[in-house]
C-alpha cells in the first residue's frame, strides 16, 4: 500500500516537473524534455502523452534540430492557452479589476473591466457587484467559449484564509472577515479560490516572470501601499496562519501613525501613497514625473521617503539574500524613481545594484495576473 502511494507521489511530482519545464522553456521536445529532467525518454512520453488526452499540451510544430535518430524531426509540446480560462478578480484598496483569461495568463477577447473598490458600500454589497461583472462578461462570451470558464481567482490584500475562501482582514478595505468565495460562489454559481494579492502576483513571477530563471526573489509592491512577498525555491513562502512577508508592516517609527493593519508607525505609514499625497498632489501613474520636477522641501520629502524604503529593503535583503529584488506597482512605474531607489540601495550595500533589483516584465499584465496564476499553480501545475 506504501508503495503505491509512493508511486503516485513520484508520478504527480514528474507530471509537475514535466509541465513547469514546459512553462519555462516551452515549446520543446520530449528529448529535450527528458534530458532537462533526467526522466527516462519513456516516462516523458508516457506523462506527455496523457497531457495532451487532457488538452493541457498541445503538439504545435516540429524543431528544426534533427534528434540524431534517422533524421527525425523534434515534435515540439507547448500548453494550451485553452486548457482553462479564469476569471480573475484582483481587488486593491483604490481599484479593483475583473477580467477573463487563457491558461498562458492573456487576456480573451479584451475582457477586462475596472471599477473603484467601494468600500463604503459593506463587503457583500460590493461583492454582489463584483460577482455580477464576472457575470456579464461570460455571457458575452461564444456557448463554445463558456466551456473553457473552470473558475473565478480572486486576489485580495491581507491576511487571507485561502482554504476556506476568507479574507480574515482585507488591510485598507475591510476590517471583519468576509467569507469571499461563498459570496461570489452563491451569485454566480462558478466554483471561487481566494489568495493573498501580493502573494497572488507573486506566484506570476515565479511561473511568467523573474522566477523562470531565479529560485528566490523579494517581490515588492508599491502603491498605493507597501507590500512585499519571499519566494524560496521557487514556492511563495508562508509564515504561521497563512501570513505574507510584510516589508510595508515593519514597524520603523516609534509611536508613528496608526495602520491599516492596527499597528503604529509602519513602513506603509510613511510610503503609501494616501501618505505621499500630502507632499504633493498626483496620480500614482504620474508620480515618476512629479518626482523629477519636485524641488526644494517637496524633493527633500520625496527623497527622504525613497531612502527610508531603500534602507528598508537592505535590511531585509540582508536576512533572506534573494537572488532578484523585483519592483513592481504603480508607484514603481517610473525608471526615474526606480533608479533613484537603487542609487541609495548602493550607498548602504554596493551589492544592490541594477543586476540585483530589476522592474517586473509582467507591468502590462499586473492589474488581472496574480489571479491567474494561482488558479494554475494549484490546480494545472502540481
């Protein structure tokens, strides 16, 4: 009985390696596969060929390398952008996004919407208006497309209880619990996931970004408040009761302003972008041009914000020794500011440089991708 357990231990991680390998390097071959992996040239072809029963690979072409076996060509394997759609529903403190997506993380069809997060209006109320955006935009789609919907992803900031589908406490919006997946669940009847938003955005690094070629990252949000996520070997570390890494809930000012999450004097206290406002008025996307024609007090103000951040991620670098910092959120949208934030790194540790902290390639994706990759993390990729 052991044995067998094992057995299906060991097929289940091969199945999984298989399908990252093809993830990072794909389209490939089954020989290149097998060489990658170290799996024998019969086990690849054995997995391969129930994946693509499973429409999770396609065949899409042949390479133009010979194998060196009478001449064959390679049979290049890829995923199938149509093995799952998702809807994926990220919600921010200032905004929150709806959108449909293939299981290569691209948009359908266009189908995105955004609306502010009301959160005034109570968490079910607001939740109805999500559900039935989720709603509207599958009826749109084709009676042929709608089968290819398998779930609604949901990404939400705080501390989240994902296997029950409940945002414990949803820093910025809502203080109670909120059982989200049942909510969205009862309203559209499509089955809901829920994570933590940073962590969420997270795991499409480690599946679509920096983590194809990095096994530990620091990844960091900025805006409109600080959040911050560890992957380590190339899995999204999670301390007791599911908490994130907090870089934006360091506590850096004694007796400081009270947070979101009910704490004094954190980092995002001082960052967020609320807080930035009160220097100077602009919106988060024009923050890098406000930035550079800042003078006197206002840019005294800003670089001190910059600095305090930069000291922060040093210090935090120095525990975990990430092989990449990665920058990401909209106040991070400027190569100005970015490279204003690696200017005072350097002055504390020369180590952290440009090679070492690098902007997200996901930017155009950033706002619907988190969602998307834990759908396919949990239920495609393992």
């Amino acid at each position: 009985m052991n044995s067998g357990i094992n057995m299906e231990r060991v097929k289940k991680e091969n199945r999984s390696l298989i399908l990252k390998y093809i993830n990072d390097k794909g389209p490939v071959s089954r020989v290149d596969i097998a060489e990658a992996t170290g799996l024998t040239a019969a086990s690849v072809t054995q997995i391969t060929t129930a994946l693509i029963k499973e429409k999770l690979l396609l065949e899409v072409g042949v390479s133009p390398e010979n194998t060196g076996t009478a001449g064959r060509k390679k049979i290049l394997l890829d995923f199938n952008p149509d093995a799952a759609w998702i809807i994926s529903v990220n919600i921010e403190s200032e905004t929150t996004t709806v959108a449909i997506c293939n299981s290569k993380g691209d948009l359908v069809g266009g189908r995105i919407r955004q609306i502010p997060t009301d959160k005034k209006a109570g968490s079910q109320k607001f939740l109805f208006l999500v559900a039935d955006i989720c709603i509207n935009l599958a009826t749109d789609l084709k009676p042929r497309q709608r089968k290819h919907l398998t779930c609604i992803s949901v990404g939400i900031p705080g501390i989240v209880d994902k296997e029950n589908g409940i945002s414990v406490h949803a820093y910025g919006i809502w203080k109670e619990p909120v059982e989200v997946a049942k909510i969205i669940t009862e309203r559209t009847s499509l089955p809901v996931i829920l994570d933590n938003n940073v962590n969420a955005f997270s795991t499409a690094e480690i599946l679509f970004g920096t983590g194809r070629n990095f096994d530990s990252l620091l990844v960091i949000k900025w805006g409109p408040g600080v959040g911050s996520t560890i992957v380590v070997n190339k899995k999204v570390y999670e301390g007791r009761h599911g908490k994130t890494a907090e870089l934006g809930h360091f506590i850096v000012e004694k007796g400081g302003k009270k947070c979101s999450c009910g704490r004094r004097g954190c980092l995002e206290t001082l960052l967020s972008y609320k807080e930035l406002q009160k220097t100077a008025r602009f919106l988060p996307e024009n923050f890098g041009k406000v930035y550079e024609e800042s003078k006197g007090a206002v840019r005294k103000s800003f670089d001190n914000a910059i600095d305090l951040f930069a000291r922060s991620i040093v210090n935090t670098g120095t525990i975990i020794a990430p092989n990449r910092i990665v920058l990401s959120g909209s106040l991070f949208g400027s190569a100005v500011v970015r490279d204003k934030l690696i200017e005072c790194c350097k002055e504390y540790d020369p180590a952290y440089n440009e090679n070492r902290i690098c902007y997200t390639a996901l930017s155009d994706k950033e706002s619907y991708i988190g969602p998307v990759a834990v759908y396919l993390e949990r239920y495609l990729y393992t």
